[in-house]
C-alpha cells in the first residue's frame, strides 16, 4: 500500500519563475493538504483540497495555488518565485470522514537562487 | 492568532524518559497531535488526544493534556536511538479533525549513549 507520493524530490528554480509540484495521496485518501517547512521551522499550512476545491487556507500569498484532479492527486503551483520560498513542501493526504490522522509525504526540496 | 510553543532542544540518555513540552493558544482546538520527524523524511503521526480527555497512553508514549493551561506533553518511556528525531507538537487549525495544522518549531530530540 503506497503511502503518499511527491514528486520531484528536489528542485532548483530561479528568482521570479514558476514551479509545479505534485502529490498522489496515500490509496483511499480523499484530502490533500500542503505545507511549507522553511530551515529549522515547523511546517507551516498553505491550502487544503478536497472535492477538487480549496476548502480551507493559511496565511499564504495569491501566488501559491493549487489543484486537486478526479484521482485525488493534486498540485501545488508558485508563481513568481522568490528566494525565500525555498523550503520543504509537504503533501498529507486524509480520509474527511475521519477527521483525523494525516499521512504525510517525504516532501520536495525547492531550491531558489 | 494561533500559536505553538516548544523547547528547542531536549537532551535524555538512553534508557531514562524523555518528556517534551508544549504549549498552545487556541483554545477551541478539538484535536492535538504528535509528529516525529526523522532527518530526510516527511512527518509521521505518533498519537493524537481530544480536548475533552486528560491522558493517553500507547505502549512507551504518554500523552498529558492540561486544557486550563493550555500544556500538552509526550512522555516516552526507556528512550531508545531510534527515538532520536525531531519532535513537532501540532493543533487543529479551526478546531476540527480534518483541518490543517498550525504546528510548532519542533524538538529536538538528542540521545545520549
């Protein structure tokens, strides 16, 4: 049984430019919710998706958006790329109906120079 | 605003009990949860307490929750090397289980041989 998958691992990107990451959620996971972990801080809550729509959202810019498609996968678009968007965004998946326990991917490494 | 307090940095020897400490501010928060996080890895839930209860044990984990002063604590018993991670005490955004998160600056957890 897959646990929840993000990919690329790590990516590099450049001032000002856009980037897509991906998670596929753990199987039978209905919920995708992003986070973004700066160097040596907790992670902080960008958005939730569920029934392809935002259902909830953190204190983060217009800039960061998503998606979330039929299969329950989802994207975490940023746009304008700036240096302190470099972090370790996290993808967790969940059941709605169960309201608790997230599984939580190995996260993707952006890099912005 | 909501907001989660840790220690940064928690040194036990192997073998004694480790206690890690929390404190947070919103006090509509139905769920609280424990992650542990290991160098490289995304998150991986240890336990979680409702609001309405005191204690919850699994096997070496004790979880202890003082709702009047907003304290909760994890307390594993015969620390092991394998326990040697970064810990992240965490509270439901808006109260509900299947919220995001609003987590804190995590601790770490140092084993001494």
């Amino acid at each position: 049984d897959a646990g929840v998958t993000q990919s690329p691992t790590h990516l590099i990107k450049t001032r000002g430019q856009q980037v897509t990451l991906r998670c596929s959620p753990k199987s039978g996971h209905d919920t995708v919710s992003w986070y973004q972990q700066a160097l040596g801080q907790g992670p902080q809550f960008i958005f939730q998706y569920y029934e392809e729509e935002e259902r909830q959202r953190g204190n983060f810019p217009d800039r960061f958006s998503g998606h979330q498609f039929p299969n329950y996968s989802s994207e975490l678009n940023v746009n304008a790329l700036l240096l302190g968007d470099s972090a370790l965004y996290l993808c967790a998946s969940s059941l709605a109906r169960d309201g608790y326990g997230y599984t939580f991917g190995s996260g993707t490494r952006l890099t912005v120079v | 605003g909501e907001d989660v307090e840790q220690s940064l940095f928690l040194s036990v020897r192997e073998g004694d009990s480790s206690v890690i400490n929390c404190t947070y501010t919103d006090s509509s928060s139905t769920y609280l949860y424990w992650y542990k996080q290991e160098p490289g890895a995304g998150l991986q839930l240890l336990t979680y307490i409702f609001s309405n209860m005191d204690m919850k044990q699994d096997q070496r984990l004790t979880v202890l929750l003082n709702k009047k002063d907003k304290h909760l604590s994890l307390r594993i018993a015969d620390t092991q090397t394998g326990d040697s991670a970064i810990y992240f005490c965490a509270e439901s955004l808006s109260g509900g289980g299947a919220d995001g998160l609003t987590f804190g600056k995590g601790t770490h957890l140092i084993i001494q041989p």
